[in-house]
C-alpha cells in the first residue's frame, strides 16, 4: 500500500538554486513550501540567512520561515512538531508539500518524524551545565558525559557544547542515554514518502563563484546595517548567533578587524560550509542529482526535475 504522506523534497548547498526550483515546482503543482533552513526560522534574520524575498516567493507561501525571535531555544524537535503539522494539513487539502532547505538534519527529522528524548522544556539541567562549563571549561563537561555515556562522548568533539549538555539533560532527566532513548522511541518506517531531489551546479569551482557573489550581494543588500541593529539589540544569542553571515561581523562592529578581512571570511566560511553540506547529503542515496552547469538554462533543470518526479507518480 503506498504511504499516502508524500512529500517532495529539494535538498542542495548554499547557494545552489533550491529557492528557485522549490518555488518553480510549487507553482507548477499548486501546492506550498516547508522550509528546512535552521536559520531562516528566526525573525530579523533576513540578509545573512538568504531568507527568500516576496518576490522570490513567487507567490507561493513558504512555511516555517519567521516563526522564533533570535535567542529563543528552538531544537528540531520543536521543528518536526511544526513541519509536521504544516505537512499534514497540505496533504489533507491534496496538496503534496514541497520541503526545500540546507539543512539536512531537518529535513531528514521530519521524514523520520522520529519521538524525540527528554523534555526540552526543562531547562535547569541545561544551566546547570552551561554554568559548569563556563566555570570549568568545555572539556570538563565532556568528561562528566564521558562518565554516563562514553558512546556519546566518543561521537561528540567536547567544543560541541550544545550537544553535549542535550546528552547530559536526556541521562539526568530519563535516566537512559540519548541513543538509548532514541532508539526505543524510532519508528519502524519513516513517516513520510519522500522523493528526493539534489540541485548543485557540476563543477566546484562554479558553486563557489555563485557563493561568492551571494556575499557580495547581501553586502551591498546592507548586511552589515542588519546585524548591527541585531547586534546592539543583543539578539544575536543562543544558536541564532552562530549563524554563518552574523558572527564574522561582529569583529568589526567591536573594532577588531577590517569590513573587507570580515566580507572574506563570511565568503570563505560558507564555501566550508557548502562542502560539509554536500559531504552530509552525498550520503544519502535517495537523492537524485541535478547538475548544470554555469551556462545551463533554468528551465532544463525545472525540466528535469519534473520528469524525475513524474516517473516517481508525483
């Protein structure tokens, strides 16, 4: 019996046309898109994240886009209880959902629409641990996962903080690992049907040019006026600022270094962060590939991908 959750999902690095053909896609077939970028979700992050303009939209709503204030704790959990809601009221308006987004650990959360451990809401054991690191150092921490999950620990590097307290908060409040737990809540099977696509240009050298231009555009976009006004604002806290467009800019705000040196590391931290993502979803072989190349017309990869999708019943 066909799984009748069915979704569309147009996977790629930054920079690679997902926006375009997401929106192309949605529009030929009536229907909305899920973002799954870990960063667009936070209001007043528009320039640095790539938030898609209005006019980029198309016309079409895109959804989990605005929906957390920079310094709030948002984890995926809380993303697949949203995407999946959204997902779900598509499908039952006979819309088959496009999801579009860089991150792959999103997207494939809420394929899964795995359980999730612990309660995230409770966030004492969370202090607690941030304290002791801040008094400690991050190392000490990581030791003290060690102690109660070595498999854990042996996954996670210790300046991984983030991960490393969720490891900790999961044993403290459920008495089990975070694997342990994880694995007793997976599904059997993934939630949803999801027929996968790539989009990346062919050559390196060619998706780098493209990143390289994006900065050079959100510069000229005023960039830099906008994470000032996040930066005096002290929203750039939590995870919203570690977000790759904000953080190089900050050492130029505190007079630290040149506007130009910072433009040039934003340019060469997103090219590292294209090659991770690539390296994430080269695993994954669900995806078919769509590659161009710098003179290949738009409408030969739309063309493309709707022959893929078609022979897929979609």
């Amino acid at each position: 019996m066909q799984n009748p959750n069915q979704l569309i999902c147009i996977a790629g690095p930054t920079a690679s046309g997902k926006t375009a053909l997401s929106v192309a896609l949605a529009r030929q077939r009536g229907t909305e898109i899920i973002s799954a970028d870990s960063m667009q979700i936070y209001r007043g992050m528009d320039i640095g994240t790539a938030k898609p303009a209005m006019e980029e939209r198309g016309g079409v709503p895109h959804h989990l886009i605005d929906v957390a204030d920079p310094g709030e704790h948002f984890s995926v959990a809380r993303y697949v209880e949203l995407a999946d809601a959204c997902a779900q009221a598509l499908l039952a308006r006979g819309k088959v959902p496009v999801v579009a987004g860089g991150t792959g650990l999103y997207m494939d959360a809420l394929i899964e629409c795995n359980t999730f451990s612990g309660d995230e809401a409770d966030t004492a054991a969370r202090r607690k641990y941030e304290a002791l690191a801040a008094e400690h150092g991050t190392e000490y921490v990581h030791g003290l996962l060690r102690q109660v999950d070595p498999e854990s620990a042996a996954r996670l590097h210790p300046n991984n903080l983030k991960r490393v307290i969720r490891a900790l908060e999961v044993y403290e409040q459920t008495g089990m690992t975070i694997g342990a737990l994880n694995a007793r809540n997976k599904r059997p099977s993934p939630k949803y049907h999801a027929v996968m696509l790539g989009v990346c240009p062919a050559s390196r050298e060619t998706l780098y040019s493209r990143i390289n231009r994006r900065v050079d555009q959100m510069a000229a976009d005023g960039l830099l006026e906008e994470t000032r006004a996040l930066y005096e604002a002290g929203r750039l806290a939590g995870t919203a600022g570690q977000a790759i467009g904000y953080k190089e800019l900050v050492s130029y705000l505190e007079g630290r270094d040149s506007l130009e040196d910072c433009i040039e590391v934003l340019k060469r931290r997103t090219r590292n962060y294209a090659k991770r993502q690539m390296t994430w979803l080269k695993k994954d072989d669900r995806i078919h590939w769509i590659y161009y190349n710098e003179d290949t017309e738009f409408s030969r990869v739309l063309q493309e991908a709707t022959e893929y999708l078609s022979a897929q019943g979609l």
